[in-house]
C-alpha cells in the first residue's frame, strides 16, 4: 500500500473517481453537495494498493491546530482489508509532522464502529450532510 499526497491531475482524477463511485454512485449523493470549494484549497490524499491502483481517499482541512478529516472512501470491492486503517494511520502521521493537536471528523453512522477501533471518539448530536446521518468524532494526536 502506497498513500500520495495528490500532486498531480492523475492523482487528484482517481480521488475524485474514488469519490464519485463511493458518494455519487454507491451512496446517491448528489454531485452539487460532493465537491465543493473545499477541494480547492485542501490536502487530497489517496491511496494506492501493491499493483498501483486507486482504493482510497481522502481530504484534509485546517481549521486552526485542528485538522479536518473528511471524503474517507475506500472502493467496496475492496473494504474490509485494512485500506481504511492503513490510510487513516498515514494521514495521522502526516498530520502529526504538521504540527496538528487532534483530527476531527463527521463519521456517518455505519462507520462509528471502524473510527472506533481507529482510536476516535463520538460526541455531539446527530447531523444530517447529504441525507446520510452522521456524528462528529475526535482523535487527539
């Protein structure tokens, strides 16, 4: 496994492919609420298995000492086998270099348990973004 910071059209293309198979095509969210001006100025992450192909990805935000974890996809067809941890991990390391205090996060619902055993915690009530329930959660770094 391989995680890249996308610094070029190609690795930005299979972000946002990633994304687009996971939000707009899996999950049905509408195309307006998943890119947004956020991707303009924040850290694309993604990440790649052992042949060299997309599986993952995902975006960091500054907000403040604080960074902002968000768009965590993993392929389906690949779930389960420790893509997501891997990637989370790197990006924490990442984060950890930059001098950030702890990552937050809105985790949908489905997800709590995978953040869980990540060492995040929930709080906060439940949101909505883009229909799909969510809570917040926090790791301090």
């Amino acid at each position: 496994m391989n995680l890249k910071i996308a610094e070029n059209q190609s690795d930005f293309f299979s972000c946002m492919l990633i994304r687009s198979r996971v939000f707009m095509i899996e999950q049905n969210v509408d195309i307006s609420l998943e890119l947004d001006e956020e991707d303009k100025t924040c850290t694309h992450y993604c990440l790649y298995d052992d042949e060299g192909k997309a599986v993952g990805t995902c975006r960091v935000l500054k907000h403040g000492d604080v960074a902002h974890l968000g768009r965590v996809a993993v392929l389906k067809e690949v779930r389960g086998h420790g893509y997501g941890a891997y990637m989370l991990k790197e990006v924490e390391k990442h984060c950890r270099k930059l001098g950030y205090k702890k990552i937050e996060l809105g985790a949908q619902l489905h997800a709590l348990p995978f953040y869980e055993k990540q060492g995040y915690h929930a709080y906060g009530d439940i949101f909505l973004d883009a229909d799909i329930q969510h809570r917040m959660m926090v790791k301090e770094l």
